[in-house]
C-alpha cells in the first residue's frame, strides 16, 4: 500500500478510440500515472445500459480499447487496468446506493434528460438507464478514489457521486471521500464536421487512422468561409482546423494565429501541416500496437491481475460498508 492519493476513471468501450477519447480523460490518466495511485476501468455495464439490445460487441471493443490504452502509455505496473464486470463488488455497492438515492436526483439529471432525447432510436426508459450515475458512483466510491479524470460532460454524475457519498456518511457515519474531477485542456475536442468528436457522427480521426486517411478527413473540413485566397487574411477563432493546432502546437499557437490572420499561409497548406503533425503523434502508438497484439496473453494478464488486485480492495469495502450498515 502506498500513501498516494488515488485517481480513476472509467471508460466506455464503444469501439475504435479516436482523438476525442485520447485528449479527454486518457492524457490526464498518462500524464499523472507517476504521481498516483491509479484505477483505469473498462465499464462494459454502462455500455449495456444502452447497447443490451444488441451486447455482442461490448467485450470484443473491450479488448480492443485496452490494446489501445496499452499502446497509449497506460502502463499496467503502476495503472490497474480493469473490467468493471469483473469487480462483483461493484453492483452490491449500486445497491445499497440505490437505496439511499432519491429518484428525483437522478431524474433532474441533465445528462439522463440529454441522452433520452439524442438516443431516441433505443428505448432507454429502463431502470438501468435511470441509475447508470448510481452505478458509477459505485464505481468511484469502491476505492475511495480522491481524483477522477472526465470529460465535462461527465461533471454532473461526479456531483451526484458527491451528493450519494454525503448522504451515506450523513446516515450511516463518515465512511466516503468526496470525489474531485479533473478536467482535461480539451474536455471537447472539435470533429471534422465542427460538432463533438464521436463515433457515430462519422467525424472521428482514429487513432489508427494513416496519413492520408487524416489528411483527407482534415481536408475536408471547413475553415474561413470568408477566406477565398490563400493571401486573404484569416480568422483562426471560428477556424475549426485551428482547434487542432491549439491540440497539438499550443506552445507556439500565436505564431500560428498570426501566420493565418497575416495571409501567410492557405488553408490547403495548412490543413496538410496539422495532419501531418497529428500523424507523426500516432506514430509510435500504431508501431507499439502493432507489436502488442502479437501476443495478446499479454492483455488477458493484464486484466486478470487488475481483477485480483480491485476485487481485494473492492470486498474489504463492501466489508466496511455492510458494517457501516449494520446488515454485516
Ligand atoms: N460515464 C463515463 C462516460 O461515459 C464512464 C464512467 C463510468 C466513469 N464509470 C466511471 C468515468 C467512473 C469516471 C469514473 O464517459
């Protein structure tokens, strides 16, 4: 045991990772592996919560998704990289939280109204939609965790993990730290059509995209409508291109915003330079890959040590908690 503080989060495996997923919570969970102690979880029931018409391809893409977290710098000796079905803790915690969740909380919730209306072709009126916050507060609050990376999307489920926590010291006697978030510099990254990121808005850069899948994704965006010659002075503000560079080149952005705004440089050009930059960045990611999936032994390991490992900490939790309780 270690005296660290403890970060965590959870991801959805949805499919293959893009640049969205990559400068949400994982930079954040690379870039502070060394300083924490670190919980990094497939959350294959929350996947259910929307996909249980159709489950097939929950645990293929989370195989797939921990190859890319692999590949990306998570290092399994320090990150316990995990399946959240494995940690059977985690759905006696939601129950006893469930208990003590009142249901307007989780009707009030701006997320739960949201996602109703975009995913009207799924039937989400289910009681395991309702309670997917409560379900993730378990998630966090079965190790204590103090730090949690997310996206700002996510910031009212951690509030109501807060809310949960307080509620259950207040009735049962102080037992739960109260989660803070950390929100990544990009907590949205920008699409090639100019709306979020996302799979299924057929706007991703993968993180196995080549170079010249992304330089034509990145080609096709658009720019300044108002600029009509490369000489024409730009306007990288309402530029969606730019929002790549301010990823990738922030240490000398202003260079970059002036080159535009002077008339120095065209779109084509520029667009060309950004996809070459965001290529070279993948680069080592798609060789490490490459070689990780040669032997994939490896990665069930992987998974199986996270599991021994959570499940210890997740059952002297659950021990404490029905103490707590009083149902021990
Ligand atoms: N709800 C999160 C998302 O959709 C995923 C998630 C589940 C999570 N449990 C978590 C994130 C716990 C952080 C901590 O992105």
């Amino acid at each position: 045991m270690t005296d660290k503080k403890i970060m965590l989060t959870g991801f959805r495996p949805t499919g293959k990772l893009h640049l969205g997923h990559l400068h949400g919570n994982i930079v954040n969970m690379i870039k502070y592996q060394e300083q924490y102690e670190n919980y990094f979880f497939l959350v294959d029931w929350h996947a259910l919560s929307t996909e249980y018409q159709n489950p097939q391809n929950i645990k293929n893409n989370l195989i797939e998704c921990v190859i890319d977290l692999v590949a990306l710098g998570i290092n399994p000796q320090i990150t316990h990289l995990y399946r959240q079905s494995d940690i059977i803790e985690i759905p006696e915690l939601t129950l006893y939280l469930s208990m003590i969740t009142p249901l307007s909380w989780l009707e009030r919730c701006p997320t739960y109204k949201e996602q109703i209306k975009e995913l009207n072709s799924k039937d989400l009126s289910t009681l395991g939609f309702l309670s997917y916050p409560v379900l993730m507060a378990a998630d966090i609050l079965i190790v204590n965790a103090d730090i949690v990376p997310v996206g700002e999307d996510q910031l009212p489920h951690l509030e109501l993990t807060r809310e949960i926590a307080r509620r259950f010291n207040s009735l049962y006697g102080e037992y739960f730290k109260e989660p803070k978030e950390l929100l990544s510099k990009a907590t949205r990254v920008i699409g090639t059509d100019g709306r979020k990121m996302s799979k299924s808005y057929n706007n991703a850069i993968f993180l196995s995209d080549d170079y010249n899948t992304i330089k034509s994704k990145i080609r096709q965006m658009i720019t300044d409508p108002e600029r009509i010659h490369p000489t024409d002075p730009g306007h990288p503000e309402i530029c969606n291109v730019f929002s790549f560079y301010k990823l990738y080149k922030d240490n000398n952005i202003k260079e970059i915003e002036n080159r535009c705004k002077e008339g120095k440089i065209g779109c084509i050009k520029c667009k060309d330079e950004i996809s070459e930059i965001i290529y070279e960045s993948l680069k080592d990611f798609q060789l490490r890959r490459k070689e990780i999936v040669k032997n994939m032994d490896n990665i069930y390991k992987i998974l199986e040590n996270g599991k021994e490992h959570v499940r210890k900490i997740a059952s002297k939790t659950i021990k404490e908690v029905r103490e707590k309780i009083g149902i021990d």
